[in-house]
C-alpha cells in the first residue's frame, strides 16, 4: 500500500550461526511477523550476532561500517518516514544511537530501545558514555523502556521535559509459551526432593557460579534439592568441572534447552534466577508463563516482575547464600509454591503476552 509508513529497522532478523535464538531476535521477528506489517513497510538492517556466547568486542566490530553505511545509503536514498533501533549496551549503543543522531539530522522520526542491563554499568563507569546517552535520548522522538524499573532510570539522564519520550513496553511472549490453563500443582508437603532449574546462559554475568555455590550450600546443609541445568556459553566446560571437583551430587548440566521447552520447565519446582544484570529477561518470563516460581537477582526489570513475598522471591545479585536461604525457607513452607505459581501466571498473563505488546507497538508507530 502506498500509505504505509517507511521505517528502517535495525535489530535481529536472521538466526545466529550457532542456532541459539535470544530475547533481541525473537523480539525483532516477532514485530515484523505480525500484523503490524500491513500497516507499516519495515526496511531491515541486520545486526544478528553469531553466538549467544560472549565474544570479544573486536571480534563483532568488523560489521558495523557494513551496517552503518547500509543504513547511510537507505536514509540518503530511500523514502523513509522513521528509523527504528533495536540496540545492547556498550558499543551496541553508540553504534545505533550514532544512526539515530544521522536520522534526526535529515529529519527522521526516531524511535530507539535499549535492551540490556549492562549499559547501567556502562554509565557508572564512562561520565563520556553518560553524556552521549543522553545526548541520543534527548535528540530522539521515543526512547522504548523495557519496564517501569528502566523509565526511572533513564529519567535521571534526561531533563524532566523529556520524560514524555521514555514509554514503557514490557517484553512480551507468544501465546505458545503459556501454559494450557491448567494451574501447576505442589504438594503441601514436600515429601520428595525440591526440583531446581536453572535456565539461562553459561556466563560468569549470568550468574551460573552463584547458583553452583548455593547447590554446594543446600547440599551441605543437606536440604532435599535436586537441580539441572539447560543453558550454553562460555562456561559451560567449567561449569561441569566445577561440579565434578566439587562432587556436586544434588546438580546435574543437561545442555541447552531447545525441544520439548515447555514439558521440561514445566516438571520443574523452582526456578533461581542468578544473573548479576539484565534488561528483561525472556527466559525469566518463560518460566513464570508456565507457573514455575522464581528466587531471583534484584536487578533491571526483575524488580518489576518479581514481587517479593507475593509472586517470588528476589536477593541481592551476586549472594549465594541467600538463594540457598530462599531455598530453605521455601522447602520449611512449601505451601508458598502453590501461591507464587499462580500469582507468576497471572503477572505475566496480563501484561506480556504478544498480542498485547503489538497494540503498544501500533500506537506508538502511528504518532510517527
């Protein structure tokens, strides 16, 4: 249709090379897969990473001239009405802002969304990279916030008049990922061992040694646990040695979770929930969608999804001890399962299913 918006769209639209899918490219292709596609012309600039592995920053940075000039050549020569940037932290970051600064320039609409919690660090540690963030927001027409948590942060970088530009869009899911209506069921008392997951990448960041460490604590506490872990990365050989070494015999590394996703989560108990940072995390809401309650980090959008006492329990990031203290409180009252599985089902039911982030996307895409 000839009146459809143009928008240039810069996120994750090809499967990496190692065929472990993220939260940044499920996000990208679920946008333009929807139908918001019959209402707006999306041009696409990848910027898939190759691995969910941590890799060197040098090792990425090859590609970005490709896509920058790409993105030059289309601002220059296409008719686009808007540019849209799906960005990390980091160098992620000044890369895309930098595109939005050169859209701004000829007179584009700019919408950016950063998504992940490693640029508060990288704001703490750069007074330059402080400045340039803001410097981004302030120029750009939307800057999407992953949770309530993100808009306040983001609101002490801004002066307050711009404050109008910082919308919050949770992340969302497919309705696939929910679970049949059936509400989990827990015993009232436990009289088997307590089944712990852990569901996330193999990064130090991610937290994978805490949650080692605070199986070695319920171990040695002789708690009734047993735990398995799904997830790759870096770590993952270091992972099993650490397991070996220390005769872990309450956890076992089972690889990375991709058939089945919905039966495995769901055999589970308890989820910890270890990393030392995020922006939101998909993998976090995928568990709580099919009612598996959570001991989680208090960081990024966690705090908003986690209500302690009510739907989870949150701890401070990096503490081992007091997972395995969660833990032990949850194994003294199992009941609490019963009720954080329910109350996690409804939190994410009312607020993160696709459908619900595609009409957030629409209204704002049509202001531009």
């Amino acid at each position: 249709m000839a009146d459809k918006k143009r928008i240039l769209f810069v996120g994750s639209f090809n499967p990496p090379a190692d065929g472990r899918i993220g939260g940044q490219y499920f996000a990208c292709r679920s946008l333009i897969e929807s139908d918001l596609k019959d209402d707006f012309d999306f041009l696409l600039v990848d910027s898939t990473i190759d691995t969910i592995r941590a890799s060197s920053v040098f090792k990425r940075l090859h590609k970005v001239p490709t896509r920058v000039l790409r993105c030059i050549r289309e601002l220059l020569l296409s008719e686009v009405d808007a540019v849209l940037l799906f960005s990390s932290s980091g160098p992620s970051f000044v890369e895309k802002g930098s595109i939005g600064l050169l859209g701004k320039l000829l007179g584009k609409k700019v919408i950016i969304f950063p998504r992940s919690g490693p640029i508060i660090d990288n704001v703490a540690r750069s007074k330059l990279y402080r400045r340039y963030l803001s410097a981004v927001v302030r120029s750009c027409d939307a800057l999407i916030c992953q949770s309530d948590y993100w808009r306040r942060f983001f609101l002490e970088l801004v002066p307050e008049r711009d404050g109008d530009k910082l919308v919050v869009i949770e992340n969302w899911l497919p309705d696939s990922c929910f679970g049949d209506g059936v509400e989990k069921a827990y015993p009232r008392v436990m009289d088997r061992p307590l089944r712990i997951l852990y569901f996330n990448r193999l990064e130090r960041g991610k937290g994978i040694y805490d949650f080692l460490q605070a199986m070695l604590l319920l171990q040695r506490a002789g708690a009734s646990v047993e735990a398995k872990i799904y997830g790759d990365g870096c770590e993952r050989d270091n992972v099993q040695r650490f397991i070996s070494e220390n005769r872990l015999e309450n956890t076992e590394y089972m690889g990375w979770l991709s058939s089945r996703k919905k039966d495995v989560i769901s055999s589970f108990d308890l989820c910890l929930f270890t990393s030392h940072s995020e922006g939101f995390p998909n993998a976090l809401l995928e568990v709580m969608a099919l009612g598996v309650p959570v001991v989680a980090s208090r960081v990024g959008a966690v705090n908003d999804l986690i209500e302690p006492g009510r739907n989870g329990f949150l701890v401070d990031a990096g503490s081992p001890d007091q997972m395995a203290q969660a833990v032990l409180t949850i194994l003294r009252e199992p009941s609490l399962l019963q009720e954080f599985s329910r109350r996690a089902i409804e939190r994410v039911q009312e607020a993160n299913r696709l459908g619900h982030a595609i009409t957030k996307w629409r209204a704002l895409l049509s202001t531009l």
